[in-house]
C-alpha cells in the first residue's frame, strides 16, 4: 500500500510535534519523490514544528517556498507564521502577515493578534499595543482572555 496525502500528513505531525523534524523535513522529501503533493496542512505543520524549535530561518523558507509553489495559506497557516515572527521579534512582519491574511479573504481572530499585543506589551510599546487594538476594533475582533491579559501586562509596567 502506497502512503497518501493523509498518511503523509499524519506522520508529518507526529514527527514535528515529538521533536523529531529531520525524520519530517525527510518525510517531505520522501513525498515529493513518491508524486504525492505536499499541501497547506504538510507545509504548515513543518513550519510550526521548526518555529517551535528555534529553527526559524528555517521556517521562514519554507513558509516562502510554499507560497511560491502556489499553495494557498489557510488561517491555520497565517496565525503560525505571525507567532513564528512574534518569536523572532519581527513584529513588522508579524502584521504584515496579519494584513496579507486579511487580504486573502481571512479574518483574523483574537488568537491571531494575542501573540502579537503579548509581544509590544513585554516590550513596553503601548503606542504599538494600542495601534493594534485599534486594528482589532475595525476589524470587529473582540478581546480573548490571552490579548487581555497582554494589554494589562502592558498598562501595569
């Protein structure tokens, strides 16, 4: 029996969330050599497995070359690579991921923007902070328990 997209995949994720992403970045290979097309949920388990490791440069290549292969993020996607940005203190990036994600047709969530008020809170930049908050208003995403607590963080300091 030949493996398929979602035998791939299973084993993809297994892989990546135990630690062991050579075994996955070897699985995609092994994919791609088989005919079977890696997809949104391949790529993005491989770039949050590699963000989470500290393997961001990594990460962000993969996130690239998917893209460029034509493969559409879903919103799954959009809120790993923000948190992958947050990690790397890109913040710029992290909101212009958020925007492109906007711009695809995905409304972005509370989850989206916690990591990213988390990130100017800790930092101190309460103009930042309430910059996105603003964002968030417009958009019409309410505050979550996480983005809350990340702009009392910010307030108290």
């Amino acid at each position: 029996v030949r493996p398929n997209i979602v035998t791939y995949n299973t084993l993809i994720s297994k892989h990546q969330a135990s630690g062991q992403l050579d075994r996955a970045n070897a699985l995609l290979e092994s994919m791609r050599a088989s005919g079977v097309r890696p997809d949104v949920v391949t790529y993005s388990s491989l770039i949050d497995g590699l963000s989470r490791s500290l393997r961001h440069r990594q990460a962000e290549r993969l996130w690239c070359r998917m893209r460029e292969l034509g493969i559409q993020p879903d919103a799954a996607t959009y809120n790993i690579v923000v948190r992958m940005y947050v990690r790397t203190h890109q913040l710029r990036d992290a909101r212009g991921a958020i925007t492109d994600m906007a711009a695809s047709g995905f409304v972005p969530s509370p989850a989206t923007y916690s990591p990213l008020l988390a990130a100017f809170g800790k930092e101190g930049d309460v103009h930042a902070l309430v910059d996105v908050l603003a964002e968030m208003q417009r958009r019409g995403v309410e505050l979550d328990v996480r983005a809350m607590q990340a702009v009392a963080s910010a307030t108290a300091a």
